[in-house]
C-alpha cells in the first residue's frame, strides 16, 4: 500500500491472544494462524495455446466483443481489432447490428497516413455474413487501418494496442464503463468511452487529426430522425414512426474544447455519405457544419493535434445513451393480493420486506429502463457523464486493481471476469423502480426466456456479491409479485414486475433454490430485519414445496417436479433431493435464529438425507429413481408438460420405459447441485460429503470428453461439437440410457461446467476442476467463439455466471456480515482472492498462516476470522 503521505499503513498482527485492529478503506488488517498448506499448485501448460487471461493476438482476435455499458442500460461492444459492434442500446438486444462507426488518425504529409483506428479486419468479416454477396454495402471494412493489433481485458476495461508499419506512433486504446461493487446506480449508467492514447515513436514532429465518424445507425425506416447539436460533440436521433414513437438518442462527444463538429455529412446517392466522409479524414480536413433539421447522413468530430518526438495525447471519445420507453411486456396480469400483511405470508410490494428504495410509483404497460427515472434526456446523462467521469474511472480502477490482485490460477480468472460482461449485456434489465429483471440470454434480436428465471438464475453467484441489494430485489419479486397466497411461485416474473397469472408448474429447484438463496442474502447483508420480513413468504414457499412435492411427509421430491432442463422428473432423485434438503436447511436455520419451531422441518431434512445417501447413491454416484405410479399425480401421458402431448408412439414408450424425458441411471453432471448450491450459500453440507465428492469425481470421468468428435449430439450442438472438448450434461456408464432421455442432455452448457469444477474445487479435487475449466475456456478462446460471450439459450447466458463460485471454491473466503465472520478453507494453499462484500471490496491475503485483508473501498468490518475451522476473534481498535 502507498505512504505518499508519510503515514505508515497499520498492520496489526492477530495471535493466540485475539488483538485486532482499525477497519477503514485501504486498511491492512492481518491474522496470524497456522497451516499445513503449500501453494504447490500449478495450471498445466497447453503447448500451442493462448495464455489463458492474456492477450488476444492474430486468429485470437477474430470474434472478441468487449461488452460496455450499465447493468440494465444496454451495450455495445469493442471488438479485438477497435471495433464497435453490437449496439444494442434501445432496450433489447441486437446482436449483429455493426454500425458504421469508426475512430480514424490522420496524419498530415504522409502518403498512407490516413487509417481508421482499428487492427486488420477478420476473415469471417469478409463473407458469410448478411450482405456479402452483395458486397457488403456500407461497411467500413474497406477503409485502411493498422496492420497489427493485441487486446486485453481487465474488466471493465479492454485495452487494444495497434501497430502500423506506415506510422511512427504508437496507439492505445481503452473501452470502458462504470463498474464498482455496491454502487449498483453508478454501475447502471447508460454510458461507455473509449480512449485513444497517442505517442509519437519517431523523430520529428507530428501534425494530426483525430476523427471520430458515425451513420445515424438510430434511424428507422419513415422515422423521425436528426443530428443535434452537444457540447464536443453530436447526437443521434431518432423519434420512431408514427404509430410506434419509441425516443432514441445517442451522444457522441470529447471533453477537448478544440473539437470541431461536423453535424450533417453530405447528402446524396450510392455511397456518397460515407465516401465524402473518408475524404474529409483522408485529407485532415475540419468540417464544421451546423445542424440540420431531418435526415443527416451521419456526423463527424474531429480535434486536431500536434506531437513532439516522445510527445503524447488522449482524446477521450464519450458515449451516453437514451431510449426512455420500450414495448416491452411480458406475462399477464394475474389478483392483485388484498389486505396484505407480511406475518400473512404474503405481501404486494418491495416495502414490505423493507426494500423501501425500490416501491417507487411505478405501473407502466412496458418496461421502462431505471436511468429514466433519474435522467430526463441524454444530455442529463452526458453532464453527469462528463462531470463524474475522472471519479467514476478511479473507483472502477479500484475495483480492477483489486480483482485482479488476485493470485488463482490465470484460467479461473479468465472466466470469471469473462462472465461479469453478462452483467453489461442485454441480458440483464433494470425497470424504473431500479429492480433487476433478466432473461437467461440474448437472442440475435430479443431477450431469451423471460422472467429472472429463477432456475438458471440460482446458478449465478456474481451479484449477490457485487451488488447485495439487487440481488435482494429478485428475492423480493419471486416472494412477492410471483408468490400467490399458496406459496405457489413462478420460476419466470412478469414485465413490468407485477402480480401475475399461476397456470402451470412452480419449478422445484427454482422455488427450493430461493429459500437457499433467502439464507445467503441475509448472511451477506447482515440484515436481521429484512430476513424477519421475508420469512413468513419463505416458510410459505417451503410449505407449498412440501405439499405438492412431498406430500407424503418422506423427505424427498417425488411427485413430478419441473425443473431447468423444460421437463417434468417423475420419481425422486440426486438432484432435486439435494435441493431439499438444502432449502430445509436453510429454513431451519433462519427459523431457529427467529425463536421458531422447527421440530418437524428438522425431521423432513434427516428423512431426506437418510434416504438420498441410502436409496439414490449407487456406490458411486446419485441417480433417479422414476416412478410414476402411486403419486398424486395424473399420468405422465395425460399431465400438463412443456414436452406436448403424447403421441401413439410415446404412449407405446411409456408402457415400456416410463415417463419421456428422464435420467434414471445416469450419471447427472447437476447430480448434487443442490449440495453446491447450499455451500455457496453459506450453509453447511446438506448430504454426505465423501459421497458427494465420490458423485464428482464421476461426473469428470465419465461425463468429460476430451474430443467430442464421435459423440452424438441430435439436441443442440453449437455449444461443444467435433474436436472440441467439455462436460457433457449426462452419460450413462452403466447403461440404463432411455431412448428419450431429458431434454438437453447430450448438450455442452458452460455454467455447468463452471458449476461442477467450482464444486470439485470446493472440495478438494482442485485438478479434476481446472480439467473441466480448462476444456470450456479453450473453445472460448477467440477464434471461433467470442471469449465474452459464453452462450447456451442465446447469448450472454446467466448461468455462467457460476463462475463467480471459483472465489469461494479455491479458497473458501465467504463473508458473513451477521455474525461478523471471514471464513477461509484454502485449496490451493497461499493465496491473494478479491473479495466483495455488502459495504466494501478488497483482498485477502494467506500468507505462512497470517491472514491479511486490504480494504480497496468502503469498509469490511470483521470481527472474527475462521481459518479452516480455527477461530480468532479480531477487536477493534
């Protein structure tokens, strides 16, 4: 830690006798424990392969898209050559949608000193796409550019750096946008920039023009479209048509008061607009044109500027985005609850369960972004943009340096921060009360599979860490809005978040996760209160679990239960038991902490975890066991199913298989999930551990495949084909495989992945997890798949978010700020990890047995540190 000031840091070191010391931002605080652990461990070596968490270079380059923007606000994308891709700023996403944008340099007296600030265009850019065989009308990839280019990414930053034999300059640029852990609204900003940093390499001094250039990508067919005027800079404009007015507006700005503004480049035919705008940057010319009322082309800025030899120069470009309304509606309106009172178990708004910040009036028809209710137009966005840029950068700064501080193997990393762009993408709303509302991924053009779906969003273990109190707004909608007066809940919202129709089935590890989830929430905020509020909705979850899963009091899920793979599981099995088990856990544990009853919850739980370990474990791993006679339930042939109905054939397979779409004997890489689940929690084992380990240890065996070329993939192979590698979803070693197996189960999904060998890590199989990582990260390497974008059902798909579990998996740092506690149980012996928790973020450091913990911003106030079981108390001083 820096002493520019002259103070020393105050290091204190914590023996057998307790002492502590101060809590405060960039305060060291150290614990001095013994351990047995070596850091021994290292990453193998793939010859042949990029660096994992290194730099994009060459083929490596070809599909990186660098996600900026605001949790909820939209996106676009710098791709590995400078590229801005994918701008899906109005509300939904729009995957392929290239505008022609391009930053340029010119530099005057040179033949070929006239190139757009981009590395050299990727193959798969010159055909195959839309258009190509027509020429690619309008595209910016025949324009010069620089003949090399590396990019890095230290999220939220990526840095490019270009190479031209052509120029004694030397270019970097970086693409950002605000994110700092706990400042969810400064992280939901609408807003990016790219800076380009220039030095001259040469001799002699240097006389250039900076331009940055961009179409009207906003206007739509009959629309309403203009350039304005903004201080440095233009904005893009667009009031939609007459029947559908959606506003959209896109600044385009510098905070360099020489910028010269071109607001219409010129009007005509063919390729008039752009060519006459290359002409004007080919030639270092500064056009200055006013405004016009309706229909510019597009619009340029320039900022001239000169370089001694040695000389250096930033031209921060800014971007900040607009589009207040959408058409966005999803789910019916179902009984609004009457007469609501929290002790009920029921309740109608965020407040009742003390989310007082977010029961702002809201009951709009469509989705509204939440930086409309803070901001009136783009241009608020912009001032605010402008006036707090140099903070927000230095607390995103903060942020990085902390995260990447950290010391675990540069492949785990790699997916974690890889991941975090999902939190910037599409994928993740943010309506005007400033709840959180997802999809699971982006389509090409819209959001895929609505509703925080709490399933696939149980996966996900960045937020509740980075951002408490939004993840905390998604246990208030599923408890709240999609919790009826049974404690029937709906795996997927409505939008805008309101009370809805219960037509179909509650989805048993969604639900059961929730309750898991409640317990984790209310560990990390160490919020008493909020928990207090909550629980009465909680235990009525957990008792309409018990009543329509289990409603012959066994302990175990046997009824048919939906789940994340779209399909109904008919019998109890490893999976959903685990979950069970889990949420009965967790309910117990904040019953009891409440003075609660919890005599028969308790005797479910050992019931359940009787049976699991005894009935479902067969010697090796946990299985399915189907049943679908002498339930409640109708048959599987006349049951409502998202599978259809059942055909002569199917009827014909049920009399001699089953039910369609089981596992029965196979080897289930979500086997323990539940398990997992509960540990990552904060809640103790739900099942044996021995043999949840055991369960893994096959899961690596026989469900990871090294080359997937003779495996048969009917399902959907996109995601892992041909010599590729990864975690099948489920194999069945020792036969058993139903000629209908569940839906999805031949498939490669990359949050299971994560999800198993965070799992194996937790538990000790460090090598076989880093195996399993090390396949899934390998097809995200950048040549054929973009490295920020891990997809399933669509792209930037939330369950990858599982990655995050790597933090808590390698070295067993969780913070519980209930009882004031840092838990440690390192992996990998010694040891620097980022930690985030509800008022602060900074490191934690194992080193020889002393504990130390760096606090980057905010404040971590621990009183106790748990190493490996071993307990000592700071106090404060």
């Amino acid at each position: 830690m820096g002493n520019k000031s002259g103070r020393r840091s105050f290091i204190k070191h914590l023996g057998m006798s307790g002492v502590g010391t101060v809590i405060l931002p960039a305060t060291t605080l150290l614990a001095n424990e013994s351990t047995n652990k070596q850091s021994d461990f290292r990453e193998d070596e793939i010859p042949g392969q990029r660096v994992f968490n290194g730099s994009y270079t060459g083929a490596y380059l070809n599909r990186v898209a660098f996600p900026i923007g605001g949790l909820g606000a939209g996106m676009f994308c710098m791709e590995g050559t400078g590229a801005i891709s994918h701008m899906s700023v109005r509300n939904r996403p729009e995957v392929f949608h290239e505008p022609s944008v391009f930053a340029a340099i010119s530099i005057k007296g040179l033949r070929d000193g006239a190139k757009v600030l981009e590395g050299p265009v990727p193959d798969w850019k010159k055909f195959g796409r839309k258009d190509a065989g027509n020429g690619a009308t309008g595209a910016t990839t025949g324009l010069p550019r620089f003949h090399g280019a590396s990019f890095q990414a230290r999220f939220p930053f990526g840095q490019l750096d270009l190479q031209d034999k052509d120029l004694s300059l030397k270019v970097k640029v970086i693409g950002w946008s605000p994110f700092i852990p706990g400042d969810e609204d400064n992280s939901s900003l609408p807003v990016g920039a790219m800076e380009y940093h220039f030095i001259n390499s040469g001799t002699s001094t240097l006389e250039a023009v900076f331009s940055f250039n961009a179409k009207n990508f906003l206007a739509v067919e009959n629309g309403q479209n203009a350039v304005r005027s903004i201080q440095n800079g233009f904005v893009l404009s667009e009031k939609g048509i007459k029947e559908k007015p959606l506003r959209s507006d896109f600044a385009i700005y510098t905070d360099d008061n020489n910028t010269v503004v071109d607001h219409c480049w010129f009007r005509g035919g063919w390729w008039d607009p752009l060519t006459m705008a290359w002409n004007a940057v080919k030639n270092a010319d500064l056009i200055s044109n006013t405004p016009v009322e309706k229909d510019a082309p597009g619009a340029s800025l320039y900022v001239p500027f000169s370089l001694l030899p040695g000389g250096k120069k930033v031209v921060r470009v800014m971007f900040a985005w607009y589009t207040p309304e959408s058409d966005l509606a999803i789910g019916d309106m179902g009984t609004r609850k009457e007469n609501c009172n929290p002790d009920s178990g029921c309740c109608n708004s965020p407040a009742d369960i003390g989310l007082d910040k977010y029961d702002k009036d809201f009951n709009a028809p469509f989705y509204k972004p939440w930086y409309s209710s803070r901001f009136i137009n783009v241009e608020e966005v912009a001032d605010f943009w402008s006036r707090q840029y140099d903070t927000l950068y230095r607390k995103s700064t903060l942020f990085k340096d902390a995260f990447y501080s950290s010391s675990l193997p540069p492949v785990v990393m790699e997916a974690i921060a890889a991941n975090l762009t999902i939190l910037k993408s599409p994928t993740v709303l943010r309506q005007f009360d400033g709840r959180l509302w997802s999809f699971e991924g982006c389509s090409d053009d819209n959001g895929c599979c609505h509703g925080s779906c709490t399933h696939v969003w149980n996966y996900a273990q960045a937020i509740p860490h980075l951002f408490p109190a939004l993840e905390r707004s998604l246990r208030s909608t599923e408890f709240c809005e999609s919790q009826d007066e049974k404690g029937h809940q709906n795996f997927r919202s409505a939008l805008p978040i309101k009370p809805a129709t219960h037509e179909f089935h509650a989805a048993a590890d969604g639900q059961l996760g929730g309750i898991m989830k409640v317990y984790r929430e209310w560990r990390i905020s160490g919020d008493s209160l909020w928990m207090k509020k909550i629980y009465p909705m909680v235990q009525k979850s957990m008792d309409y679990c018990i009543s329509t899963w289990d409603p012959h009091r066994k302990g175990i899920i046997e009824e048919p239960h939906h789940n994340t793979y779209d399909i109904e599981f008919w019998g109890p099995d490893g999976m959903h038991c685990s979950f069970y088990i889990g949420a009965l856990d967790a309910l117990i544990a904040m019953g009891a902490y409440l003075g609660k009853d919890m005599t028969t919850y308790k005797a479910l739980a050992e019931k359940g975890r009787t049976f699991l370990e005894k009935d479902l474990y067969d010697g090796e791993y946990f299985i399915q066991k189907i049943q679908f006679t002498g339930l409640n339930a109708p048959s599987p042939a006349v049951a409502q199913s998202f599978g259809g109905e059942y055909s002569k054939e199917a009827r014909i397979l049920l009399e001699k298989e089953g039910p369609k779409y089981q596992y029965g004997k196979g080897c289930l890489s979500d086997g323990v999930l539940g398990a997992w689940i509960a540990r990552m929690c904060g809640l103790n084992d739900p099942v044996d551990a021995v043999k949840v380990r055991s369960h893994l240890k096959a899961v690596h065996k026989y469900n990871l495949r090294k080359n997937l070329s003779e495996h048969a993939n009917p399902q959907r192979p996109s995601f892992a084909l041909g010599e590729e590698g990864g975690l099948l979803l489920c194999t069945w070693p020792k036969g058993g495989k139903l000629s209908l197996p569940f839906v999805y189960s031949d498939e490669v999904w990359t949050g299971i992945e994560h999800q198993v060998a965070a799992h194996l890590m937790l538990l000790g199989q460090v090598k076989e997890g880093i195996d399993i990582l090390n396949a899934s990260r390998n097809r995200y390497d950048g040549r054929i798949r973009n490295p920020f974008n891990e997809y399933e059902c669509g792209h930037w798909y939330a369950r990858a978010l599982s990655s995050y579990g790597y933090f808590q998996a390698l070295t067993g740092v969780r913070y519980d700020a209930v009882d004031k506690t840092l838990f440690i149980d390192s992996k990998i012996g010694d040891f620097t990890s980022f930690l985030s928790a509800e008022q602060g973020f900074g490191t934690v450091t194992v080193r020889q047995g002393k504990v130390s913990v760096k606090v980057a911003h905010g404040k971590i106030d621990i009183n106790t540190i748990d190493l490996s079981g071993n307990k000592k108390t700071f106090k404060q001083v």
